[in-house]
C-alpha cells in the first residue's frame, strides 16, 4: 500500500515526507500522520511533558479525548512547541450521546481547554453515551451537530471511533461530510479477527474510511497479553532480525499495512522507538506469520471475537 499520500492538504501542512495515508476532509482530501502520540490515562501533566518530549523528536500528531481529562494539559504544551499551527496535527474526541445543543458545547470546549481555533480531526467517541444508551437518532443528531461546527471552521476532518457497519451506516444515511476515521482497537493477534472484534474493518477500507490503530500494543489488554507485543517470542524473534524491538515489529506490522497508530508513551526513549518505523520493511513471510498470529486478542469485550462495539444496538431511547 501507497503509505506517503500525493494529495495536497487543505489542512496540516506537515513536512513533506512524513509518512501519511490519504484522509477526506470536510473541504477535500488532506495527509493523515502515519503515527501519533497516544494520552489515555495521562493527566494533564504527564500529557504536557509528553507531548513535548515528543515534539522534539518529530512527532506532529498528538490524540487525546474529552474523556482523558488531559486536553489542557495538551494545549499548554503545544503552545510551547514553538511550531506553526499548520505544521502539527491535533485529534480530540467527544463523547456519543449528545444532543446538537450538548454537542456544540463539547465541541467548544474542546477548543477552549486546547487553546486552539480548530483542531485537525474531531471524532466521536463512542456510537453511544457513557452509559450504552444511543440509537439511530442519537447519532444522526449528533453528526450533524458535528458537521455544522466543523463546517464553520472547527475541524478540518471529523470521523468516528468504536463504530461498526450498521453505526457507520446511520450517519452515512443523513452525511453531508465524509467520515474521515474509525479509531479502534487493531494490533498483531486481530489479523484474522472476525468482524465482530475488528469492528467491520473490510466494511470502513471498503467505504474509502481510514481505519486507524489505537492500543496497538495492547498496553490495556490483560495479563499477560499486556506484554506479548513488547516482550513475546515472536515479535522479539523478528525484532532481532531488524535490531529493532518487540514493540517496534507490532507497531510495523499495522503501519505496513497503512494503517495509523497512535503508541502512548512518556518515556522519550521509548517514543523515539515508536516513531523508528519507516526505514526498514518486514518481510512478506514475516508480515504473514505476524498476521496469522491468533494472540493477543481483541480486550474490550466479553470474548476474543467480539470488541463489544458491535454490540450496541440501533435502540432509540
């Protein structure tokens, strides 16, 4: 797969060969960073040391999400960057479950705790509320809440995140706007997932949706997966092949596969092995074996074949 995408943006002017892949936004296509920096579970001023010490090896993407509690924390530290806004890539997301008026309060106060007039990709977080309650309604509202802000100026590409085919399909039903991304759990031990673990993946590529990585390392997953793709035989074996570590051969398996990650550390050392990904290749029988693995599995969840996406109904409540 083409990874350096040969589109003009119309929104982040990254550097020139840092690795993308093609994204559609609301005012045509734009280059989506190949690798970012992840901030679950940071507070805001882990995540501000972080996004700092990345920015000074390279990264230009950082993640973060109203519900992480860290957005300002985010803001602060990219005012200090010294880079261009154009420059850097910025994604948030806001819960599911709003009304328009909840929605554009959100979305807002995205920009308000973030210090910046729009950030480059604003998802929605769960085809629901917190507390699983949604429905077909829900989310047409709340997209097209979506879609006015970003329109006048507050995103320049909006997606989704834990959506599967039948909740992608609701918002296509009333989108004026492409849904840029679905942002869900992908790494080595799901190259043969079914649909239900993999929230639809054949179903988002098909749709022309850049289907993008989180947990690609499977840090939250359960012991002992948590530490497979980092310390396990296989990832290690073919590490050693490359002098590159465990994690560095999960992390290449989705990126050679065009797909974004976004691998959460706070140790510089360890980001500048996360983003040491784009001079070297895995082989094909390397990238076949790595697909065929069948562990770590999907950990959201209640088994190995289901995310527990899928799951949440198109109930109107």
């Amino acid at each position: 797969m083409r990874v350096a995408a040969c589109f003009a943006a119309t929104a982040a002017a990254l550097p020139a060969d840092f690795p993308t892949v093609p994204m559609k936004g609301v005012d045509g296509p734009m280059r989506m960073p190949l690798y970012g920096l992840g901030t679950w579970q940071y507070n805001n001023t882990v995540a501000e040391q972080a996004v700092l010490d990345a920015f000074k090896l390279g990264y230009r993407h950082v993640d973060t999400a109203t519900v992480y509690g860290n957005q300002v924390g985010v803001g602060k530290a990219l005012a200090k960057v010294g880079l261009p806004r154009e420059e850097y890539f910025v994604t948030t997301k806001i819960m599911g479950g709003f009304n328009a008026t909840g929605t554009k309060e959100n979305l807002d106060n995205c920009l308000k705790e973030l210090n910046l007039s729009y950030v480059d990709l604003l998802l929605i977080h769960f085809p629901s509320d917190a507390q699983g309650k949604g429905g077909v309604t829900s989310r047409q509202e709340e997209w097209k809440a979506l879609e006015d802000w970003a329109k006048a100026g507050g995103a320049k590409a909006i997606g989704v995140s834990h959506y599967c085919a039948h909740h992608v399909k609701d918002v296509q039903k009333v989108a004026t706007v492409p849904i840029a991304v679905n942002q869900v759990e992908f790494h080595v031990g799901m190259g043969n997932a079914p649909d239900t673990a993999t929230d639809d993946k054949d179903f988002m590529l098909s749709q022309g949706i850049v289907y993008q990585g989180f947990s690609s390392l499977c840090g939250p997953c359960p012991a002992p997966y948590n530490k497979e793709l980092i310390t396990g035989d296989l990832v290690t074996s073919i590490g050693k092949a490359h002098n590159k570590t465990g994690a560095q051969v999960a992390l290449k398996w989705v990126v050679q596969q065009g797909i974004p990650v976004l691998p959460k550390s706070s140790n510089p050392a360890h980001q500048a092995e996360n983003m040491d990904l784009f001079s070297w290749n895995l082989t094909a029988a390397e990238m076949a074996q790595l697909s065929g693995a069948t562990t770590p599995p999907v950990s959201g969840g209640s088994s190995a074949s289901d995310s527990g996406d899928c799951g949440i109904e198109s109930v109107v409540v």
